[in-house]
C-alpha cells in the first residue's frame, strides 16, 4: 500500500478530528478526478507498518477517527489497519468510489463513503449526488450532515 500524504481532516467525518491517509492506486479515474496524482500507485511511498502505527500513537487524544481515502484495493492491509485503529479507541472511515466493498472491510469500520464522482451530480454538500456517507452499523445514510443549514 502506498500514499501520497498524511493530513489532518476536519471536514470528510462530520463532528471528527481525522488522520486522513491519500491511498495510490486508485484504477477507477473519475472525469474531474480532484488528484488525479492517487492513480499510479508508485506516485506514493509505502505506508509501513511502522510509519502507520507511529503515525497513530504520535495523534492518539487529539484526533479521533482514522480515515482512508482509498485503499480497498489493498483488502488485507486495510483490514489490518483498520483493526489496529479501532484496537486504539479510533473510530473509522472510508472514503471509496465504489458503490460497495467486501464485509471483511466493513467490519472495521464506523463509517464509509462510497460512490464515485461525478461533477455534474456533485459531492455529498449537494442534494443532487450519487455518494452516499453512511453509518456501517446502523446502515444510516447521513447525507444531511454535508448540507449547510441541514
Ligand atoms: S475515486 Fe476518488 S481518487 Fe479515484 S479517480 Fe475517483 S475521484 Fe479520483
């Protein structure tokens, strides 16, 4: 698994402080693709193991949620990771742009994001938008968090 960079989100989870990791890789190169530089996976340098967890414990009681912004491709990694937040007390969340991804994935998560982007429908501010950011748990579409004045 390779990324592109390492930022802290306060927009993408409503209400989380995130550890957002830039997954390369992603094959699925939307028209208008915001980073387009995600696409080669060897535009990133390898998330180890060391630099994630490093990453992790350096936020632990600032940041409460770890997001990835793909990554799905990598599935046993990512489950890995993913467990390894959630064993810190971190919630979780996926940013995708596929309509669905596989239990094991889900399973480790509180939140996800799918659907891919489509500039004419708009991201998850507008009404109009394929995505849909959804609680795992309940299955709980929470759309209405992105919209202002909601
Ligand atoms: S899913 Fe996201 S990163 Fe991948 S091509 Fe579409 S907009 Fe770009």
């Amino acid at each position: 698994m390779y990324y592109s960079n390492i930022q802290i989100a306060l927009q993408e989870v409503p209400g989380e402080i995130s550890i957002c990791f830039s997954i390369c890789g992603c094959k699925l190169h939307c028209k208008g693709c915001h980073s387009p530089t995600l696409w080669k996976e060897k535009n990133g340098v390898p998330l180890t193991l060391e630099t994630y967890k490093h990453t992790l414990n350096k936020y632990k009681g600032f940041a409460s949620c770890v997001l990835f912004m793909g990554g799905e491709w990598h599935e046993p990694q990512l489950v890995n990771y993913l467990h390894y937040a959630r064993k810190l007390d971190y919630k979780t969340c996926l940013y995708t742009g596929e309509d669905r991804v596989s239990t094991n994935i889900l399973r480790e998560l509180t939140w996800i994001k799918t659907g891919k982007w489509i500039s004419e429908l708009g991201g998850l501010d507008t009404l109009s938008t394929n995505q849909k950011f959804t609680h795992v748990q309940s299955n709980a579409l929470l759309n209405h968090l992105f919209i202002k004045n909601h």
